[in-house]
C-alpha cells in the first residue's frame, strides 16, 4: 500500500469527523506520570460511566499524552469549555460525567486561566495531551505525516537542507550544534550506506522530556527521522530508547508498525524511490550512551565507550558508515518546519536560539511537569509565573540545568533569558532540558556532590582523568560535606575539576565538574562554612561536629 | 599508693618501644614492662600474594637485617618448591649473610652502644651519640663507620644493592657472582680484620669498667637457642637448632626449624604488639628462653674459623657455664664479625663461587614451607602456606627480637630494682640505663613488631587506678 | 576489538598526501594518514603515552600524549590526532606537562602499586613515566581498592592491583592472537580486565597460552609466574613482526 | 569496591537449561530475529532478564555461542550496562528513583533508612532472598517525586515511613 | 657558620631509609661539621625540638600516635622532608590497608598466638597506639617540603638533598630517585 496526500487527508477528514461528532471530549492523561498515580482506572471508570449512561456517541473518552501538569494528576482535560480537573479518583468520575455540559466540579477544577498553560508555546508538544498516542489516524488529523509528503514529493534533498539549515534549529540533546550543518554533513559523505539515529536515550536524572513526547506524540519523532532520512541519503533508522521507559517503548513499536502497516515507513514511501525503515534498540541504563559514539558502540552491542573525535560519526558513525544523531525533541522540531518552512521556525526564539524547548521543571517548584517555552524566555518567568513559584513560602536558591554536564545557576540571574549562549554564560549548558529548582533547604554541595557520585557512576572508565578524577573529586566532595576537608582539599578539588574537564576524552568527562565548578563560583561561602566552621548552611549536611 | 614511670621512645634501638615502671607506695619498683608500640601486619598483608615475592616483602620489614628476611624468606621459598639451590647459591646466601652481620653487628656496636660503653652510662644525652664518639673518639668512630661500610659493600657487590635487594629468589639466587666483585670483596678482608682485632682489645680492656651494667643487665638463668651446623659449631644460615639449658646441657639438639611449632608457642598480651615466645614445654611464661650473639655463643662447640675459635674460647671462660649476662651481647658480636669475615674469606677461596648455577627452576611442590636464618639478633622463623595456585594464605614470622621478649621484660625488671629505688629522684644515668638493657639486646622492633616509629619521652606517675598525678618531660 | 579510526574507511585521509607542519617548532613533514604522535617520534621528539603500543590499534584513553595545537582550544591526544598543513604542534608546553603528571599521579592512586615489591620494578612503564615527568610524589588520596591476585593460569598470573586499564591485553589478544579472551567488564573506577565470563584465568577456556597479553603489559599486572621482584622484563620485538607477517599470509591466502 | 566474583553454580547453568527450555525459546527468538548477528548482543540479553529475571551464566555461553561473540565481551557488556544483573532477584523489587528530582525531594534518606532497617543497599537482596532493592537514575516521574517503584507499580511522593512500610508487608 | 638543626625521625616504616643516611658513611663525618642532629632514633633527645631546621621523616603514618607526632613535628620543622616510599606512598605498611585492622590484629594476635590475647581484635590492646584503618602517606596529613623517594632512597639522594638545604636551597629531586628505586 502506498499513500498520497489525497489518502493522508481521507484519513484526517474522517478522523476529524469522528471526533466533531461527540458533543464532549474528555482526555485523560495516561502518560507514565498520571498513570502512576492511577490515571488509567479513572481512564476506565469514565468509559464505564460514559457507557453506563448511555452517552457513548455523545460524550468520548479517550487517553492522551502527558497534559504537562504532573504534579496534579491524574489529569484530564475537557476539551470542550477547555477545563483542567486534578487530582481525579474513581470516586470523582459520576461528578464529572455529570457535569458535562453543566456547569464544572469545583473541587476538581484546575484555574485554566493559570500562567502554566497560558505561558507555554507549544511546537514539540503541540500534539500532548490532545491526540490519543496510540492511533496514527490522530495523528494524521493533526497534518501528521504532511511534512514528510511535502518534502519527499515537492522538495529536493537540497531544499529540505535548506529549510532545516535556515530555521536555526540546534541540537536539542545537549551542546547545541546546528542541526542543519550536522545534516549536511552527512548528505555530503560519498557512500551507499548511511544511518540515522534518534537519541532516546534521556538519561538526564530529573528530565523527562523525551519520555513525554515518545509516550504523548510517538509518529511525530518518526515523521522527524523519515526526513532526515530523505535529506541525508538515509534508508535506514534506529530509535535508542532507554529500556527504563516501557511505556515509550511500547507505543513507538506501536507507531512504527501502524506507520509501516501504512507504508509511510518501508519501501519507496509517497510512490517515491525513497526507502526508509527505523527499528528500535534498548538503551540498557548507561547514561555515558547519549555520547554519540558509545551510543553508537552500544547499537553494535558493544559496550557503551566513547571513542575520540574526529573522525565524527557523521563520516565515520555505526558500522563504519555516515550517520546522523539527533535526540527526540529535535527530530520532534522537523515536522512543522518543513509544513511551516525554516523562516516561520526561525522568527520564533533568539537570534542565535531559534524555537521553542521544552524543560522538565522539577524540585522545590509549586507546578512541576513538563513546560515548552520561546526560547529566550526570562529564566524567572519560567520559575515564578510558568513555575507558580517556591512551595512552603521558601527562599529561592537556585536553578539547575542540563543535568550532570550543567550547572546551578544562582539568584542574581534570574532575569536572564534562558537560551543556549546565556547558559553557557554563567557556566550551565541547556542540556536536554532539565531543570531543578532548588529552595534554601538545599545544599549546593550536597547537590554538586550529588552530581559528582552520578559521573562517577556513569564514567565509561575509558579515559583515565574521568575514570579516577570524578572519584577523586567525590571524596573530596565527601570529605567536605562530613566536615572533614582543609582549604588545602578545596585548591585539589579545583585544580582536579579542571584537569577533568580538559583533559577527559568525552564530553561526559569534559562536563561533569560544571557542577562543581558552577556552585564554586555561586556558592563558594557553603563550601567555606562546611570547612572552616564545619557548618551546613542549608542543613542538609550532617558534618562531624553536627554529627557528636 | 602505686606509681608508673614511662619511658618513652627508648632511643638508640632500632624501633620504637616504651618502658613503664610500676612504683610502689615507698617508691620500690613493683613491675616493669617493655613495651613495642607499632605494629604493620606482615603476617596478614602478605596474603593474597605469589610466594615469590615474598623475600623482596618481607626484606621490608625491617632496613638493617633485610638479608635475614630474605634468606628466611627465600628458604622458606625453596621448602614449598621442594627444591635443594644450587651449591653456588648456597655459598653466595652465606655470603651475603657475611657482608649483613658484619654491617650490622657494626652498627649496634659502633653506632649504637658505644656511646654508652666509650662515654659512659652518665655522660651528658646531647653527646651520647655516635656525633659524641666523632668528637671525642675519632678513630674508633672512623673504625665504626668503615667497618659498617665494609658489610654494607659486601652486600653490595654480591646482590647490587645495598638495602633491599630483592637477590635471593625461591630455588637461588637472582644473579650469579662476578670475579671482580670477588676479588674487590678479598681486597676488604685485611682492613676489616685489622679493625675487628682493634675493637676486641679495647672492648676486653674495657669490661672492667661495666661490673654492675653487666651484673644486672639481664643476668638471670634461661634457656638459650642458637643454630649450629653438623659438627655442633657456630652457623648462621643453613644449620639446625639447638636449645641449651642455664648450667649449659643441651635441652633438645638437632631441632629442624620446620618443626619449630612443637618447641616453641607465641604467647600475646595486651600491653604490647611485640609476642612473647616461650618454650613449649616448659609452659609460659616459664619457656623463658634467650637468642642472639651471645646465646648462640652459648649454645656452639665453637666457631670452626681459628681466629674466632679463640676468641670463642675466651669468651666462655667467663663463666664456667653459659654466659648469663646479656650485656656480654656486645662482646658476642664483635667475635661473630671476626667470624663472619674469616667465614667470608672461606668462601671467596672457593672456585665453585662464580658458577652461573644459582637458581633451581621450579613450580610449588608442598603448600607449606618453613625457613629459618639466624639473623644478628637471633632466630627468625618464616613459615608460610600457599594456596594451590602458589599464593600466600597465611604467615607466621618468629622474628629474633621476638624470642627475647620475655627476657627483656625480666631484664628491665631487674635494671629497674636495681637502679630505682626510694626517692622519686631518678638519676639519668638509672634511665638510661633502662634503655640500654633493652640496648643490649640489640632489639630490632621493625623487625619484632613489623614496625617502628617514636614518641616523646614521658615519664608519667600514675594512681594504681590509672589517673595521672605528675608527668616529668627529659629531653 | 577496538575500532580505530585510522581504518580503511577513514575517507578524508589521503595516506598519499604529504604535507608539512610544525611540531615544537621544528618543521617537520607527514603523510597525512600519520599521528602526530608517530611523526614526532620519528623526528625524535618523545611524548609519553601508556595505552599506545606499536602494532595495536589506538584507543586513545590514557591521555598522556595529548598535545597542544596552536588555535584549538582543545588539548588533543597525539596518538589519534592527525596533521594537517602548517599546523602547529606543542607537545611539552607547561600546560600539557602539568595535566600529564596528573593523570599519571590519578592512576598511581587508582590501585595498589607497591613498585618496591613489584616483578616490574626497574622495568615498569609507570614507573619510568614518573621519572620522565618528574613525579616524585602523589598528590591525590589514595584509594586502596580491594583487588586480588588470579594465580590460577599454569604459567602466567595477573594482579589487579597494578593494572592501569590500558587494555593493551584485550587488543593484543584480540587484534594479533584473535583469542579475545580478555575483556573489561563493569564500568568507571569499578572497571576490571576479565577472562572469559570473570572466571579464574587457568580455566578460561579460550585462553591460548600464548602469553603475549603479559609481553605487552606496561606494569606488573601480567606477569610470568615465578618471577621475582624486578625480575620481569617484557619482551615484545615479537608485536610488529607478527603484525607484519599476519598481514602478509592474509595475502597469500588470497592469492 | 568488591569485586563481582564468578557465580559459584558455574557449570550447572548449561546442563540444567537444555535448548528445549520454554524460558530459552523467547532469548532464540530474539536472536533468530538479528539473524544470529553479534549486534544483536544487547537486545538478546533483555530477552534473557526478561525470561530469567537475570543474566544466568549458562545461558550467556548460549547466547555467546550463538551469536559468535566471546564470551568476555558478552561479561563485559553484561556488566557495562546497569539494567542486566548476574544475580537472580528477590521475590520483590523496590526501585527508589535517584534522579535530581527525587533527590532534592529526599530519596537519599530513603536509601539511607533502607539500609538501616532493612539492611540491604541497592543491588542486593535481603538474606530471606524477599525484597531486591534497586536504584534508578531517573524513572521520568520527577513530578512525584521522591518516587519508587515497587514490583512494577510506580508510587510518588515516597517517604522514609511509607517505604519502610511497603517493604514491610512483603516481609 | 652555625650548624643546621637536623631531626630525623621514623613512623611506620623499617628503619632502611635511615640505613641508607648511614651508608654516606664517611660522609658522615664531614656532615658533623656542618649539622647538628637535635632528634632522631641514634640520638638520646626525648622530645622533638622547638624547632628543627630540617626534619626527614620516614615510614607512613599508621596509628595515632604517627598522626599525633606528625603534626608536632610539622609545626617543629622547617623544612619537612618526606623520606622514602612509606613515607611518600605507604608503599609496604599500605600494603596492610586491604584487610580491616580487625583481620589484621586477628591474625598476628589471636591466630598466630598461643594463648591467644583475650577478648579480641583492636580494642583488646590498651596500652599501645590504636592503629588507624589504612596506613597513608604522610603527606596526606601535613604539608611536606620535599619528596625524596626511594625503597630506601639511594644514598646519594640524601646527599645531594643535604646539600643543597645547607646551600639554603629547596632540592629538586627529581630524576635522583623514584617509587621503589
């Protein structure tokens, strides 16, 4: 079977229809968070109560991915009047039911009129929480798949080359690298063979970015990849997605089988002489696989150590061939950019970080969930308005980014615009899009120190100034939050956070003393008070002293 | 109400040891102990580790008798190969041990006690040292220096190092030996001969001086232990034990050192890390037993070298059965460097020396073994087992310092009684002389407690229950 | 097996190609599908380096030799890095000296080396880089990992406590014997040279014997069984010739 | 710093799972799938957790033999990757998310009070072989946090008592 | 010219480093000119001076007692040289800190022992120095001066290290001497 465009708007017509004809739509969150606190039974109660009243073809039920709000789940949206309810219980679902179409349950009800929503750009999530992410037909009501038609039937490789180069679009895994010249690269490489990669391997602790747009909007990823397939010169693709997330993984197999049920994955997809086939590999809990080339070594079956760069992976990448990496939210970005053109992407954002990201916004934070932002947007914007601020009437501390390869980033900055050349800054990175928040109650060294065991931990031990140097720069960490350290152990611990980061093979090793180096810089008088008056400021330390 | 008087480092001992003395109300000695305050392990960090290496650890135990070890070592080594070294390797070991116990019996005298013997018990502690002896005694002190130096070179030229040479190997020796450095060792001969007749005759000049040094100095009745070759005469290195009694009988003779479990047991205490052995059957701490220059003195029909066998003869004329003192400790080791250097040159004389057969070849045939040396202050026993793949599942060092245990304490007793007494006014002489019965015995602590190290002098009055009344400070 | 890049399909090196750049100022000139480390020793000028050994492929890790390049930000390891035209290269700048000692006092740390009762005393590759770079001290705590002593090979034994995880071992078994009895198993500190499934080394069964992993061996880890300390002298004349003569019967075999 | 010892069943493993065995049939099928290919390594020992709830050493000579990949490289990358274990799990599993979140939130005295009344720190088993603690980098529920999963079942906002409590009634 | 204080002292290590100052032999004599020895084990001071202008220290430190010494002698010395392998790395001594202090004590005290010490392990000793966990180099608890080395240093080390302190320099040693030389 092969599809045109006339079958892709059959498919979206019938679909959009189908959805016009219920009179109320109710979308309950089943992404793994709200499933977590019990999203699914409500999922199922609604449909026994919708069916039980007799109100099937009026009122719809249907699971959707994540709503972005994971501190109040389960969530579900009524999609007609536009209305949040929280914190839902099988108890609360005749209330609901019966108040469809009259006026809403207030003890549920989430302010709408929130900053949280009214904030947000969505462009990567525009799809989360709305469509069911196990059907393909929602998707494609949703233009799914129309940027793939477009590019595969009314643009050269070249064009499509363009519209990514021109959107601005930077890798949204980590160091930032523009996405059009890393594609580039690849479609230039002479050879028949060529592979891309989509990076699912988020292992970030504390972002969950791509879980969420795996689990909410699967074919959008898919469609992504299918281009830069096209583009590259690509035929065949792999999603390495981390085993921790069962739920992703099942619905991307999910989506990869309707896709190719369809022929929008296989053999010469759109009639065109365009192959293009994606299987899935298990990441296996190694966070030093986000590395492009462990990663690579891992879909060998190899384990997971990086190996020096150059040559890059886009001349010399999996099996010996030109291969294209980007993470989830990047190939994520690709769809509505060919449909829109790299112009309408790149009038979105900075001048030098164009779109939108999307942070996972946790820790000591009033809303915590997931957020798609302008980037640019004031860093306390997110935290106080988007954030709704510090719980419990606390003092902000700071703000963590980009996991363990980032840095804390401390009060005076929070009118900074959170794009990636302010980042790098004050010493963070973007990263993937984590991003803590952390209240007076937290010890920055406890937290740089926290970080420090996850390098060491994750260190491949490949390079020798990762492999022993995180451990060193751990003890000392160690040392001093038990109120053991000298100022003597402060100037080793500077001087091995700088061998480290320059002297490390990867750029796990090459990151991991940001945090360190960062809560140095920011919060240098907790590290003094843990040594000289064996003190923690924030308590959260026991040192020594507190200890006898 | 008792008191105990501390003495702490003992100095001018190779280790790091402390006395305390227990005062009676009226100020009589009650009790005194000696005790050794460090301690490393060997017997416990060896393990896991390939048999072969363990001459090469075990030298580290201590820097003044690393040959000792290493010979202990290496022929505990050869038990577990099952294996006989070759003739040459067995000269070259002798040898070596020659060059040791000439270097180290030079520096316990010379370095060591001479101070005490040459400026005496009273003089000032600022020049008690062998600085003292450079000053006042300049050529006796470039004899020392010379004579120690000669040991030192000897090791030197046959294993190329001279602290820690890692040359005896299980089954041999490392590297056979060069003519040149035979025939540069025979060129040493006539000085360190011409220096060791020096040092007797002044020394025998001298023993007037010490009557109530060597009267008190660990003069008691004990058993004694000492190697001896088949003909019963002085042996260092490859001979069997022998125990005699205090009139002089032969308690147990022809002992191999690998049964020296049914003889002798280790006894551990509390206030010490140094154990106490004690012979077996006699119990402890009745076992009291003795090693060293003197004992083995004591337990030989002789030297078999002519010019020690002299000396030997005067030396047991002194009393008509075992010398009892151990002050005569240092007379001992003056006569074994005579014979370490006539046993030296013995050697030299013989043409198998320069064979480049020095290593027998083998994988570990028996899970255990047990070597025994007798090292410059006495026995040492090194027993290992190993595991099937050669490595080291355990150890027990019996090291020579550790077989005088029991008699140092009864000799810091006895100094104690003597010198102290009355008053709480305690001469520095009587301190000193604490020290150098502990001296006499030349006691190696790196050796006996795998370790050393040293702390202030204190001397602490104490309450019987333990609380401090006055501290006094020397130094 | 380790998959360097100077393989065949590295496309944009041109082992034709000569070209000329200078290293510590000196003119030097390359084929372009040299490191910089081969062309520098070849001139005569010494970077240390541990991992490398001559006839196994590069894996880059122990980042002794990297070097600076004038205009890169990035300090580059000499042994992967290749030249390019009027480069110029500074391998003993203090910058590059310092961050050698350290990595080098790093690995003194990791493990238990004790190189006074050592097989390879005074013919240690460790050792000889601490007296090269000057490292009379460790300034960093040691770790003093529990590692053992696998004596169970007939003839050959393997202490852990003086590994430095340069993997020559796992290349030279894999790349020349083409056993690939050794490997590395676990990750970061905790990572540890294994044979087989991390049986004891005498009942690997794959385990040829050949004895070529202990030749390679920079420290003591490997080493012969019955040697003594400062005893084991490794003996490798054999690597370049057996890479030689390998590539030779490949081929005849295809003739 | 302990070191992973060879599991001491060592040669029962083989003989005791014959090809036949219903739990191998899914670990063929997953290598059937790549064609035997070594690539496959990774993907085939999930399907062996999976089927044996952990890496049993006579299946990774299988699987070794299989796939034609030596058997220290299958160790290696058995033991490089955190979510294989070489030892057979508890009856129950407790998971404690350590991902940032989770961390700020206090899951570290959650671990610090598993070990101290359950006695088992992450990677091992209670003696009575009833509960496998576990660590997770991150589960991707920061919004729980402290959150754990407990056989399966993700629970949020986790305390030190409600743990303790769960883990209680498995015991 | 007045004379250069020198200390010498030993922690956990086996007097060989102080062997190997011995072996400059006659050496010596020369070096009484010009240095007085104020501390160490072939000397009768008891207490470590006020002040001593040089001070080399040998072996690990091991018990509490070392650590104790160690940080009087620091604040005693001028220049504080750390003297050898035990001293610079543990070297041997270290070798210990693979097995607990209790395994250790176990086995030379309760294993090897007849009768055994009563009660067990480390707390059964009460009059000597508890030992530490891991015997540790010294510079790992105070600052040190100079590295010399060595298993022992050779004895031209110590030379030339003597020398240039009587010269009023800090030596460079390195290339004279190494790990395990």
């Amino acid at each position: 079977m092969t599809l045109n465009i006339e079958d892709l708007h059959q498919i979206a017509k019938i679909e959009q229809d189908t959805q016009q004809g219920f009179q109320h739509r109710i979308n309950v969150c089943v992404a793994a968070g709200c499933l977590s606190c019990g999203s699914g039974v409500v999922k199922d109660a609604l449909a026994r109560e919708v069916g039980k009243r007799g109100l099937d073809n009026w009122c719809q039920v249907k699971g959707v991915g994540c709503l972005g709000l994971c501190t109040a789940g389960p969530l579900i949206a009524l999609e007609v009047g536009g209305r949040f309810y929280q914190g839902v219980k099988v108890a609360d679902v005749a209330d609901i039911v019966e108040a469809l179409g009259a006026s809403p349950v207030d003890r549920l009800l989430y302010p709408d009129d929130s900053a949280f929503f009214q904030r947000q750009l969505r462009i990567v999530t525009e799809n989360c929480g709305r469509i069911d992410p196990e059907r393909i037909e929602e998707y494609i009501a949703e233009s799914g798949y129309e940027g793939l038609y477009l590019a595969l039937t009314q643009m050269t490789r070249q064009e499509v080359l363009g519209q990514v180069t021109e959107s601005g679009l930077r890798g949204r895994g980590g160091a930032g690298f523009p996405t059009g010249l890393k594609w580039t690269t690849v479609a230039k490489t002479v050879d028949s063979t060529k592979f891309v990669i989509c990076n699912a391997d988020e292992g970030d602790p504390g972002a969950f970015m791509d879980r969420s747009v795996l689990e909410s909007d699967p074919h959008r990823v898919i469609e992504g990849m299918a281009v830069a397939g096209y583009a590259t010169g690509a035929s065949q693709g792999f999603i390495y997605v981390r085993a921790e997330y069962p739920l992703a993984v099942k619905r991307v197999r999910m989506a990869l089988s309707q896709a190719e049920r369809m022929g929008i994955l296989g053999n010469n997809i759109f009639n065109t002489n365009f192959s293009f086939n994606i299987k899935v590999r298990l990441g296996a809990g190694a966070f030093v696989c986000g590395e492009e080339t462990a990663l690579i070594a891992s879909i060998e079956g190899r384990m997971g150590r990086p190996r020096p760069r150059p040559p890059f992976p886009a001349e010399y990448g999996l099996w010996e061939h030109p291969t294209l990496i980007n993470n989830v939210e990047t190939f994520a970005n690709i769809p509505p950019i060919i449909r829109h053109g790299g112009k309408w992407f790149a009038g979105i954002g900075t001048e030098k970080s164009k779109g939108t990201k999307v942070f996972a916004l946790a820790g000591k934070i009033v809303n915590t969930g997931l957020i798609e932002v302008p980037m640019g947007m004031p860093l306390r914007e997110i935290v106080y308005e988007i954030g709704g601020g510090i719980p419990e009437g606390k003092r902000f501390k700071a703000v963590q980014t980009g996991g363990p390869s980032g840095g804390c980033i401390p009060q005076q900055f929070l009118d900074m615009p959170v794009d990636y050349d302010s980042l790098m800054q004050v010493g963070s990175i973007m990263g993937s899009g984590g991003m803590i928040v952390m209240d007076e109650s937290s010890c920055m060294v406890d937290v740089a120190k926290f970080f420090m065991e996850f390098c060491m931990s994750e260190s491949c031990g490949k390079c020798a100034p990762c492999r022993v140097g995180t451990r060193q720069i751990y003890d000392i960490l160690c040392k001093i939050t038990a109120g053991g350290a000298t100022t003597e152990d402060l100037a080793t611990l500077e001087d091995l956070c700088d061998l480290v980061k320059h002297t490390s093979l990867c750029g796990l090793g090459q990151s991991a003393p940001n945090p360190v180096l960062t809560t140095l810089n920011y919060f240098r008088d907790e590290y003094l008070a843990h040594i000289h008056d064996k003190k923690c400021l924030a308590g959260a330390c026991k040192t020594a002293k507190e200890v006898s | 109400m008792g008191k105990t008087l501390t003495i702490e480092p003992i100095s001018r001992i190779e280790g790091h040891g402390m006395i305390t003395v227990t005062l009676e109300d009226d100020g009589s000695v009650s009790d005194a102990k000696f005790h050794v305050t460090q301690f490393r392990g060997f017997e416990k960090l060896c393990e896991g580790r390939p048999y072969y290496e363990m001459p090469s650890i075990t030298e580290r135990i201590c820097g003044i008798c690393p040959i000792s070890h290493s010979l202990a070592s290496g022929k505990a080594c050869d038990a577990i190969l099952g294996v006989h070294p070759p003739e040459t390797a067995i000269l070259l070991r002798r040898l070596l041990n020659c060059g040791e116990y000439i270097q180290s019996h030079a520096l316990s005298f010379f370095y060591l006690s001479s101070p005490d013997l040459l400026l005496g018990m009273d003089a000032e502690p600022a020049k008690r040292n062998i600085v003292g002896i450079i000053e006042a005694h300049p050529e006796i002190a470039r004899d020392g220096i010379r004579l120690r130096k000669i040991g030192q070179q000897i090791i030197e030229f046959i294993s190329g190092k001279r602290i820690h040479p890692a040359w005896v190997v299980p089954g041999g020796v490392n590297a056979p030996l060069s003519a040149e450095h035979r025939d540069a060792m025979l060129q040493m001969i006539p000085e360190a001969l011409a220096i060791i007749t020096r040092t007797l005759t002044m020394f025998k000049k001298s023993l007037e001086n010490y009557r109530e040094e060597i009267a008190t100095f660990a003069n008691f009745p004990t058993l004694f232990m000492g190697m001896v070759d088949a003909d019963g005469n002085l042996e260092h290195v490859y001979g069997k034990l022998r125990i005699i009694d205090a009139k002089g009988h032969i308690v147990v003779d022809n002992i191999d050192p690998a049964d020296y479990q049914n003889y002798l047991g280790e006894a551990a205490e509390n206030w010490t890390y140094l154990k106490a052995p004690y012979y077996k059957p006699l119990g402890y701490p009745e076992g009291i037993y003795r090693v060293g220059p003197a004992a083995r003195l004591n337990v030989c029909n002789g030297c078999g070298t002519p010019l020690a066998d002299q000396e030997w003869a005067e030396f047991r004329s002194l009393e008509r059965g075992p010398v009892m003192s151990s002050f005569f400790n240092h007379y001992a080791r003056l006569i074994e460097i005579l014979f370490s250097i006539e046993t030296m040159e013995k050697i030299l004389a013989d043409p198998a020396l320069l064979s480049l057969r020095v290593r027998a070849i083998a994988q570990p045939n028996f899970l255990e073994g047990t070597g025994c040396v007798e090292a410059p202050r006495g026995t040492l026993i090194h027993h290992y087992r190993v595991d099937e793949n050669g490595l080291m599942t355990w150890a027990n060092l019996i090291v020579a310092t550790g077989n005088n245990n029991l008699a140092m304490n009864r000799g810091v007793l006895q100094v104690a009684k003597r010198f102290i007494s009355g008053s709480e006014e305690i001469s520095e002489g009587a301190l000193n002389r604490l020290e150098a019965v502990i001296r006499a015995f030349d006691p190696c602590l790196s050796c006996s407690t795998h370790a050393l190290g040293q702390m202030p002098l204190l001397i602490e009055f104490r309450q019987v229950d333990g609380k401090l009344i006055r501290t006094l400070q020397r130094g | 097996m380790s998959h360097h890049p100077k393989g065949k399909l590295r496309t944009d090196l041109n082992p034709s190609r000569l070209l000329t750049f200078k290293i510590d100022d000196r003119d030097v000139s390359a084929r372009e599908d040299e490191s910089i480390l081969e062309v520098a020793r070849q001139n005569g000028i010494a970077i240390p380096t541990l991992c490398h050994l001559d006839g196994l492929s590069e894996r880059g890790a122990c980042r002794l030799c990297i070097v600076e390049v004038r205009g890169v930000a990035k300090l580059l390891p000499s042994c992967v890095t290749f030249p390019r035209q009027d480069m110029e290269v500074i391998t003993n700048s203090e910058r590059v000296v310092n961050y050698r000692k350290k990595i080098l006092e790093l690995l003194f740390t990791e493990r238990n080396h004790v190189c006074s009762v050592c097989v390879s005393n005074g013919h240690c590759e460790l050792q000889n880089l601490s007296v090269e770079l000057g490292v009379t001290h460790v300034r960093y705590n040691y770790l003093y990992p529990e590692h053992a002593v696998d004596a169970s090979h007939s003839r050959f034994s393997v202490d852990h406590n003086r590994c430095v995880l340069c993997l020559r071992c796992v290349r030279v078994c894999d790349e020349i014997e083409g056993a690939h009895t050794w490997d590395i198993m676990g990750r970061g500190i905790t990572s540890k040279v294994i044979t087989d499934l991390n049986q004891p080394w005498g009942t690997a069964e794959t385990c040829t014997g050949c004895g070529k992993c202990v030749q390679v061996c920079p420290t003591g880890a490997l080493s012969e069984k019955g040697k003594s300390v400062a005893e084991m002298i490794k003996r490798r004349q054999f690597l370049p010739y057996l890479q030689m003569m390998r590539g030779r019967q490949e081929e005849s075999w295809q003739k | 710093m302990k070191e992973e010892s060879a599991t001491p069943e060592r040669k029962s493993a083989s003989a005791k799972q014959p090809p036949e065995d219903h739990r191998l049939r899914m670990v063929n099928r997953t290598m059937q799938l790549y064609r035997n290919q070594s690539h496959a390594l990774i993907e085939t020992l999930h399907a062996v957790q999976e089927s044996f709830g952990y890496l049993e050493e006579g299946v990774l000579k299988h699987v070794a033999g299989t796939l034609r990949v030596p058997l220290s490289r299958v160790y290696a990358v058995a033991t490089f990757y955190h979510s294989f274990t070489l030892k057979p799990p508890g009856e129950h599993t407790c998971v404690i998310c350590m991902g940032t979140a989770c961390y700020i939130g206090g899951s570290g005295a959650i671990l610090g009070d598993i070990k101290e009344k359950v006695g088992i720190g992450s990677g091992e088993t209670t003696p009575d072989g009833k509960v496998s603690l576990l660590v997770a980098r991150c589960l991707g529920s920061c919004g729980l946090a402290p959150a754990g999963v407990f056989d399966g079942e993700v629970a949020g906002k986790l305390s030190p008592d409600n743990v303790i409590d769960k883990i209680g009634r498995w015991r | 010219m007045a004379k250069i204080g020198l200390a010498t002292t030993w922690l956990d290590g086996c007097s060989g480093c102080h062997m190997s100052f011995l072996d400059l032999d006659e050496g010596l004599i020369a070096l009484a000119d010009k240095v007085e020895i104020v501390y160490g084990p072939l000397v009768d001071y008891k207490t470590f001076p006020e002040h001593a202008d040089v001070t080399l220290v040998e072996g690990a430190v091991s018990s509490e007692a070392d650590k104790k010494n160690i940080l009087n002698i620091r604040a005693r010395s001028g220049v504080l040289v750390s003297f050898g392998d035990c001293a610079v790395t543990a070297n041997v001594p270290g070798m210990r800190n693979r097995y607990p202090v209790e395994a250790v004590l176990q086995r030379g005290y309760v294993e090897n022992a007849e009768p055994p010490l009563a009660g067990s392990g480390e707390a059964a000793f009460q009059v000597v120095p508890q030992l530490c966990p891991h015997a540790r180099p010294v510079h790992e608890f105070v600052h040190v001066d100079v590295f010399l080395p060595g298993c022992p240093p050779p004895p031209e080390a110590i030379f030339y290290l003597l020398q240039e302190l009587l010269a009023g320099r800090i030596p460079d040693m390195r290339g004279r001497t190494r790990f395990g030389a």
